[in-house]
C-alpha cells in the first residue's frame, strides 16, 4: 500500500486546469469495488514541474516525500526510462496497520508521464498500476494521479473499505504536500 500510496501522491500532482491557484485540489477521489481500490487525483501545486518530476524519479529518496515511505531502493535500470524500483511503506488505519513492500516496474514516458506496475509475486499486492502526468502551467505545477490498487492482505471487511480509502486520499494529499515543501527548497 505504501508503493501504492507513493503513486497516488504522484497522481495528485497532476493538474487540469490552468484557472487555479497553486495548491488547489481538483480532483481527489478514492472509490473500492470488489476489493480494489481506484484513485484520481488531479491537483495544482506551487513549485516547478521539472524539479517535482525529479523528486517523483528519485527512486532511491522517496522516503524524503512521505513520513509512511520507510525504504525506496533502485533495483536495477533497463535503460534512462526503464526500472524497478522497491518501495516499503508503513501504513495505519485505526487500530490495523501494515509494512507493505513493493517491487514496481516503473517506466518514464515523454512529456514528464510516469506509469507504474507493480510485480505481484515481489510485492503484497496482487495487483497495482498507476500514471502520473506532471505539467507546468503559469509557473505552478498540475499533476494528475490515477490508479488502481488490489492488496493481496487481509482487510477487515465492512469497515476495512472505507477506512483503506479514506487513508489512501489523506496519504495521497501528504505526499502532494511533501512534494510540494521539497520542489521549493533550494
């Protein structure tokens, strides 16, 4: 989840519009269905795209990001734009917490897009993708943040859904935040 957490950081960077002030959400929507988990995040931040991008492709410091990122390790690359990076998150929801550890395939597109996938069989996932766009606009940075998320733990059903959900939304505007206060320092 903590992978999963980083990517819905990310996507909440994204921003759509132009006509916002810096900091503005736009979008921060986490829904379940059949034991996934779907987010979209699109918001505005004040800080410089390129160095926002850089923050999210530092693979080896996303513990920098987020309180709950506890490791973040380049694997190996396959090329400038092709990874895999492991990611060990600590997360809590009430009384339920959680390490969660990642292996994601993370593969970096033209025009500061990043999709991730994470490796079921290395990570406590069954199933994670997600994809950030990370645009400059007037000077304040637009992420968008999509993902979609099947942990392969045990949730307390009934009220396991909502409290995952409510949790990746507060730890999705966390990371936005840290991405946020980091792109500004010199």
């Amino acid at each position: 989840m903590i992978g999963y957490k980083r990517t819905l950081f990310i996507s909440l960077l994204f921003i759509y519009s132009t006509l916002v002030n810096a900091g503005d959400i736009l979008e921060a929507k986490v829904t379940s269905k059949d034991k996934r988990y779907f987010v979209s995040l699109s918001v505005v931040i004040n800080a410089d795209a390129t160095r926002v991008y850089k923050l999210i492709t530092d693979y080896n410091n996303l513990n920098l990001i987020s309180e709950s990122i506890t490791e973040s390790n380049l694997i190996y690359s396959l090329s400038d734009n092709d990874h895999r990076v492991k990611v060990t998150t600590n997360a809590c929801v009430t009384f339920f917490c959680k390490t969660i550890v990642q292996v994601q395939d993370v593969e970096q597109l033209s025009g500061m897009v990043i999709v991730t996938t994470s490796v079921p069989d290395k990570s406590d996932v069954d199933y994670a993708h997600a994809r950030w766009k990370i645009t400059s606009e007037n000077g304040l940075t637009h992420i968008t943040f999509n993902s979609d998320l099947k942990p392969s733990f045990w949730i307390p059903p009934l009220i396991g859904p909502p409290l995952i959900e409510t949790a990746l939304k507060n730890e999705a505007l966390a990371i936005i935040d840290g991405l946020e206060t980091l792109a500004q320092q010199p």
